[in-house]
C-alpha cells in the first residue's frame, strides 16, 4: 500500500515537474523567436519604410473585405509602388473579390473558421489550423516588413494581428459595427489605435484600448454620384416608372428573397415597378422565377461591381443591416426599409441598423425578420410610401 501511494506520488511529481518543463520550453522558445523577430524587424526598419509595404486582414464577408481593400487601395494611390499584401480566409467569397481589386501583390488565405465553441470534437482541427495560420502569417510578416498592418475585424484578425505586435509591427484596427465582435475586443488591447465608426462603439472596448472616432472606409466618392436618369440609361432601364434595389449582403439572404417578390406582387403599382435584385451566388435562378411568375419587372444577379450605379438608379432600396451597406446608403441618400440579421450568434446588424435610425430617421425604417415572418402588411405599407 504504501508503495503503491509511494509510485503515485512520484508519478505526480514526474508530471508536474515534465508539465514545468514544456511550459518553460515554450515561453523560452516564443521569447527566442520574439527576440530574434525584434532583431529581424528593426534592422529591416529603413528598407521597410523606403518600400511601403503594407498589410491588411480581413475575411469570411464582403463587410470585411471591401473596406479593408478600400483601406489598402488608398494607401497604394499615395505610395504607387507600395507592395500590398493580404491576409483572408480561403472560401471562394474571399478569393473572388481580393483578385477581382486587381492591386493585391501578394492573397495568402487560410482555412480558419469560427471558434467551434461547444463543439469539442472540432477543437483539435481548429487548434491545428490556428498553428499554422500563425506560422505561415510570422513567416510572411517577416518576408514582406509591411509598415503598418491594417485590419477590419473577422476572427482571421487575432491571430495575425498578435503576431504583428509581437513583431513590432503598428496595428490599425477598424471597428466597423455599432457593437464590437468578440475578436475586435480583444485585438484591440494590442492594436495602436482602434477607429470606431460609431459612437455606440467606444463604450464597449477595453479601457486599455485606443479608441479613436473615425469615418467608415467608403469605396465610393462623389465622382461616383450619378442622377437617376444618368444612371437608368447605364442600366438599359430608362423607361422604368419606380425602381427599387433588393441587396441581401454579399452572400445573398435566403428570407429577403423569398418575401419580396410577394411582397411587391401585392402593391397597387407592382406593374410600374423595376426590380434590381442580389440574391448572392446561389438563389439566382430560383428568385429570377418568382418574380417572373408573378409578372414583375427584375434584374435579378448574385453580385455586380457597379453598386455605385445601382445606388444612384433606384427611388428605395431594401437592404440587411452591414456596415457598409447603411454608410453607402447614407451617402447615396436613399430612404431604405432595414431588415437586420439575426442569429443566436449575434444581432450586430440590429445593432448598427438601430443607431442609423436613431441618427438618420428620414433615411432609415427598421422591420425585424420575427416580425416580417408573422405579417408583411407594416413593410407592404411602407413600401408603397416610399414608392408613391
């Protein structure tokens, strides 16, 4: 008996003093490498800032995407030989829009998804796919010696951006939403500044953080403002009576699209009305048929790059509740019927869809989708205000 307590005790022992060890091998070995990082970077400082190199990260939605390239294009107008280089994630979304920017130098992408939370058996997988964005990510930060790492929030962010600040390397977070996401809160305590686009924002960071009133990155500018007539003849619409832009994200949204085309059949002037619709890449067909069954008027697409055009064409829009989508409403100056999304994940979009209605009542009606799936009459009413 007692040499069986007397084994156990040393067992213990051997695990503690062994769980010691690979602790301590691995801070030193992270303090080794930070060192050596540190070295690497500070002795590459001049030739740094001589070639501009940035880097940006962002993924997994056009919310993130887009400002962050818009974000990376403006910084390559003012530096024309300045070597971009962009961190995201590797779903077709992601590739598609970084390729189609046309200035990227250098798309790494990376297969790291959400935090799989409860769901225990998909911890290893993500563990391993976190080591090796982290590793890639160290490896390409070192090679390239961007200037400034420039970042729109995703959980992509937190590793890289870690690791930039272990390198030494300026982050610039930028906190899109009315409400942070989770990976933003954290990142922030290593960014050097945090910019917010709403005030709602600053309440909500860390006291540590730097948190700064910015503007929304806008791929837009005034150039890009047509009239309605300049924009309907682009568009081969310019007998259209009433035009309404439908735009569900850059995924598209599954509820948006099935209730419009009722919707509109509904309305005294649905035959009056032209209909330009996004779907997102696999609802085109499907949608296009509803409204053809129903005899309406529709340009019906996944996704266009001439938004600007789009914007400028149509009399109301009906829109989810990104970032991006409100500010570019905004700017357009277009009366809009919000539907935000909600998940048991998060109301973000709630969130920035309130705050804009709040500041902006004369642009901005608010519907929840609950609210939407019982009855449709409030939004029908509404619709035929904006449209009258």
């Amino acid at each position: 008996m007692y040499c069986d307590r007397l084994k156990m005790f040393s067992f213990k022992k051997f695990l503690k003093k062994f769980f010691i060890v690979v602790l301590c091998s691995i801070l030193l070995g992270a303090i080794i490498i930070g060192i050596i990082s540190f070295v690497v970077m500070r002795k590459a400082k001049t030739e740094t800032q001589q070639n501009g190199s940035i880097c940006c990260v962002a993924g997994k939605s056009g919310g993130h995407l887009i400002p962050a390239l818009t974000l990376a294009r403006r910084y390559r107008e003012e530096h024309p030989n300045a070597h971009v280089l962009f961190f995201s994630t590797d779903t077709p979304l992601d590739k598609n829009i970084v390729q189609k920017a046309g200035f990227v130098n250098e798309h790494i992408t990376f297969a790291l998804g959400n935090v799989p939370r409860w769901d225990f058996w998909n911890w290893p997988k993500y563990f391993w796919n976190l080591s090796k964005v982290s590793w890639y990510a160290w490896r390409a930060l070192l090679k390239a010696r961007p200037e400034k790492v420039m970042t729109t929030g995703g959980f992509i962010s937190l590793p890289i951006g870690i690791i930039s600040r272990t390198l030494g390397i300026p982050i610039y977070l930028y906190e899109l939403n009315a409400v942070p996401g989770k990976a933003a809160t954290v990142l922030s305590i290593f960014a050097t500044k945090t910019f917010v686009c709403f005030d709602e924002a600053f309440s909500k960071f860390p006291r540590s953080a730097r948190v700064i009133r910015g503007t929304y990155p806008l791929r837009f500018d005034a150039n890009d403002r047509l009239t309605k007539e300049e924009a309907r003849v682009r568009l081969g619409i310019e007998n259209a009576d009433r035009v309404m832009l439908v735009i569900g994200g850059s995924q598209g949204s599954f509820f948006i699209n099935t209730i419009m085309p009722e919707v509109i059949a509904g309305l005294a002037l649905s035959k009056k009305i032209m209909v330009m619709h996004q779907t997102g890449e696999s609802d085109v067909t499907r949608v296009r048929d509803l409204y053809r069954e129903r005899g309406i008027q529709a340009l019906v697409f996944a996704y266009r790059e001439d938004m600007a055009v789009l914007y400028s064409a149509a009399d109301c829009v009906i829109s989810r509740a990104g970032a991006g989508s409100l500010f570019e409403l905004l700017f357009f100056e277009k009366p809009s019927i919000i539907v935000p999304l909600e998940t048991l994940i998060t109301d973000h979009q709630l969130d920035n869809a309130q705050a804009m209605a709040e500041q902006y009542p004369a642009f901005f009606s608010v519907f929840r989708q609950a609210d939407l799936e019982r009855s449709t009459q409030g939004f029908a009413r509404k619709l035929s205000t904006l449209l009258s």
